[in-house]
C-alpha cells in the first residue's frame, strides 16, 4: 500500500512534548522497528535539526538515520532509501528542498519508495512536496504558488492557522485558479492519505482542524473536515 502522511505542522520539531503525530506515523509502518529515515534538505541540513530528530526518536521503537545531501553517507542514495520503512521529511526553505532534490535524482527515487510501501511523511515543506501544488515562503516575503511533485493530488496549505497570511492567500489563488482545489491544514493535524486518497485526518490539538477549499458557483468553498484527536484514545471530534 502507498502511503503520505502530510503534516500542517507539529511532530518533533514544533510539538516536542506531544509526540501523538509521531507515534502515528511509526505506527503505521505495522511492524516492531521499522527504519525511519530524516531528510533535513529544507534546513540546509542543519546540525541542530538533525540532532532534535535523534533526541525525539532514539527512544521510540524504531531504526534512526539521516540523509544530508550536502554531506551524503553513500554514493548509492537508492539503495539507502529503499531500505527504510519510513522517509520523514523536515521544514524550511521548500523552492531549495526539490531543486536539490531533482539534481540528486531524489525526486525519482522517492517515487520508487512511495511505489514500494515506503511512508512518506513531514511537515510544513515536508508535507508540500508530496502534492501538485501548494504555497511557500521560500522566496522571501509573501507566500507564492509552487509545484510539488505530485504524489498527490491537488494542492495543500500547511501552517493554516499559524501564519495569519495562510488561509486568505490559499482562498485568493484558488479563486484566481493560479492553483487548484485542495487541502489546507492547522498546525497540529496530519492528512493520512492511502493510494493516493484522503482516508484520515488526525491531530495533536483538539481545536486543530483540516479543511478542503474549492471554487463553488464562483465562490470560494472552505469545509472542515472530520477529525480525530490523537491524545484522547483516539476519541473521534470534529
């Protein structure tokens, strides 16, 4: 089965004190230590983000590495990401993030993981990169379209409720079809998608939501989304 777990936010680096997303992710891999893999391409490979990874993960029932493009363990990056069970992708600078990626043929070798049952997950431009389109920061002020790599559908707005600018620039470059139709996501929530459709939404918050936005009868179209809060058994809310 492909899987994507996209993040709006949260996990490791923005909720270390609520691992709920985390575990989620590790959980569904199915199997008692599966290999998960940090990719901090966004960061620019920062040090300290790769050792926040370890320090949140190390003790959990899993396999750690990571993979620095700019200081790369192996020449052979396909055969050390086919390998993992799970590839999990950090935030920063996501214009940067594919564009290396595409040098390194990353791209290419992500997709044959996604096609082999390898998670993909992360947040922010770890959780862009996987759809058609989204909307980035990346080139400095304002927030601009961009082209993921389509693993998935439409296009996606993460940090929906963190960054006030998020949801009106979702809203207008829908309604000005510079983008299509998509999902937006709070800080908090994950959009589990399986073989490339939306089956679960779960969150860290409970006021955390999810969101599809689309044109309808030309206007813009915001519903939100069933949910399930993660740090209450899983009790369904919306």
């Amino acid at each position: 089965m492909r899987q994507i777990i996209a993040l709006g936010g949260g996990g490791f680096s923005m909720e270390p004190d609520h691992p709920f997303l985390d575990d989620y992710i590790l959980q569904q891999a199915n199997m008692a230590n599966p290999k998960i893999c940090f990719l901090p391409t966004a960061s620019g490979d920062s040090a300290g983000y790769i050792e926040r990874f370890y320090n949140a993960f190390e003790s959990k029932p899993c396999t750690t590495s990571h993979l620095s493009l700019f200081k790369p363990p192996t020449r052979d990056l396909r055969s050390f990401i086919l390998e993992k069970d799970v590839v999990y992708v950090g935030g920063g600078n996501t214009v940067n993030m594919l564009l290396l990626w595409k040098h390194w043929g990353l791209d290419k070798i992500l997709k044959e993981a996604y096609e082999q049952g390898t998670i993909l997950t992360g947040l922010s431009a770890g959780s862009i990169c996987w759809f058609e389109e989204g909307i980035t920061d990346s080139y400095g002020a304002g927030l601009e379209p961009i082209n993921g790599l389509g693993f998935l559908s439409g296009s996606h707005a993460p940090h929906y409720d963190g960054e006030h600018e998020r949801r009106p620039t979702f809203h207008r470059l829908i309604n000005e079809k510079r983008i299509k139709h998509g999902i937006a996501a709070d800080d908090g929530v994950g959009l589990h998608y399986q073989n490339g459709s939306l089956t679960t939404i779960i969150k860290s918050r409970k006021d955390a939501h999810a969101y599809s936005v689309q044109i309808n009868h030309g206007d813009i179209e915001e519903k939100q989304l069933e949910s399930t809060y993660l740090g209450n058994k899983r009790k369904k809310s919306s």
